[in-house]
C-alpha cells in the first residue's frame, strides 16, 4: 500500500523523523558515534505512516532497515542531519528520535592517521554539533506545531528530561532509562515517560511497536 493512499487521522500532515546516531569522522576509517540501533525511531515512522501521515524520515547509520513507504534520507555527520532536517520543513510535527553525537572531531583528517611505531598518541581536539531539536523548537518561521525530543538518561530521568525540555523549547520529552539492569538498550522493550507542559505521563513497559503506536496516537490528537 502506497502511504499516500493510506487514510487516518495523520492524512495530509507531514511529519519528519529523524533515528539512528550519527558518525562523526576522525578519519576516512575511523569514527565517533552513539550507541543507537535505530530500531524506536524506524518503529515511530512506521506508525505515523500506518495512521496516513507522510512522514520524511531522516537516519544516521542505523543497524535496522529504514522503513518503506515513506521519503528516506540518510546522512552520517550531525550536521548533515540538520540540513536534511531544515530542508524538509515546513512540517507539521517533528520528532527527533536520533542519538545525534554531541561532538564532532574539529578537524578531521583526510588521510588515515597511522601509528608511527613510537607508541605517541593521537590527541583529538572536539567541537560541538548542533542541536536540531533546539535549533528547529526555537525556530521563528517554520516551526512544526509540535516538536517532540527524546532523553535517555541513566539517573535522575524525570528531572533531567525536563530540564531538557524546558532548555530545548520543544513541546513533549520522550524519556526513558537505559541503566544497563533496565536491559532497555539495544532490546526489544521500552518503558517511556511522556513529559509536557502538562505533567509526566508513565506508560508501562511494552515493545518498541507499541510504544510507537500510542505516540503516534497522541500526536495525531494533539494534531486534530
Ligand atoms: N538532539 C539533537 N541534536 C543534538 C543532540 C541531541 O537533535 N546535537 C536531540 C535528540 O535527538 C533527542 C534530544 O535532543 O531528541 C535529547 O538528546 P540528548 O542527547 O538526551 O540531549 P543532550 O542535550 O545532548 O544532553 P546529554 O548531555 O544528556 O547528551
Ligand atoms: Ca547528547
């Protein structure tokens, strides 16, 4: 099924996803990155395009297989995703589920860096990428009504995440914990608080799929 021809609550809103992490090059072989299977984000766009919106979606190297059915646009750096991100406004929501690096090595180098045999060390000077979720929640013109940010966190996740919030001026906080005993990371299960303006909302630990099914539902009402 065509996700054009596809009707639902979502049908004529465009929303844009962003999933996966980013790599940051040090050199043609090497890179830095963040841990992210690409696997909730893949899941989101799935479900917004099962309730009819068109969503273009935008991945870092992801493990998983990017969704069909929909506009995909893969990048690798953070800074490729924010141009992919601000060429694909307006939208009508945005929801940044990529693990996006948050630095990039300053200046990478076009030739692989070899050990000279003396055991000396490379020394990697960093510079920090830009933050899409901030950068498009503070927009002035093309700002998605609703702008929807992540936070896994280790401790602490309800105060971090709306700190986040509130520092980033995006509408919703999908947070989560991913402590290693939660066994969150890289598995199948997520156990999500929604925070807004309005409070925090627990969901219990379900799939992936479902987590994405009742956030995609929650956007198609705060959309209607
Ligand atoms: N994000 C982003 N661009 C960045 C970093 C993060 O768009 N350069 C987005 C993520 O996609 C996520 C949200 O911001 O939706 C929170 O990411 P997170 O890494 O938890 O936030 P940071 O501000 O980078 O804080 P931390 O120091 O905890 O990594
Ligand atoms: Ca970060």
């Amino acid at each position: 099924v065509e996700a054009a021809l596809v009707s639902g609550p979502l049908k004529g809103k465009h929303i844009i996803v962003t999933s996966g992490p980013t790599h940051e090059p040090i050199d043609p072989v090497r890179y830095i990155a963040n841990r992210s299977s690409g696997a909730q984000g893949t899941a989101i766009a799935r479900a917004l395009a099962a309730l009819g919106a068109e969503v273009t979606f935008i991945t870092g190297p992801a493990e998983v297989d990017p969704p069909v059915g929909m506009a995909v646009r893969r990048v690798n750096t953070a800074n490729e995703m924010l141009a992919a991100v601000t060429s694909a406004l307006p939208a009508d929501a945005a929801v940044f589920a990529a693990a996006v690096a948050d630095w990039r090595v300053a200046s990478a180098s076009d030739s692989k860096i070899k050990k000279d045999g003396s055991g000396a060390l490379p020394v990697l000077e960093f510079a920090e990428n830009p933050d899409i979720l901030a950068t498009v929640s503070k927009m002035k013109k093309d700002r998605p009504n609703l702008v929807v940010g992540f936070a896994a966190e280790t401790d602490d996740v309800i105060a971090h995440a709306t700190a986040k919030l509130e520092r980033k001026g995006c509408d919703w906080i999908v947070a989560n914990d991913v402590s290693p005993e939660t066994g969150i990371m890289g598995g199948a299960e997520n156990a999500v608080t929604v925070i807004s303006a309005d409070g925090a909302d627990n969901w219990p630990r379900m799939t992936k799929a479902a987590v994405s099914e009742r956030l995609a539902a929650k956007i198609a009402e705060a959309l209607s």
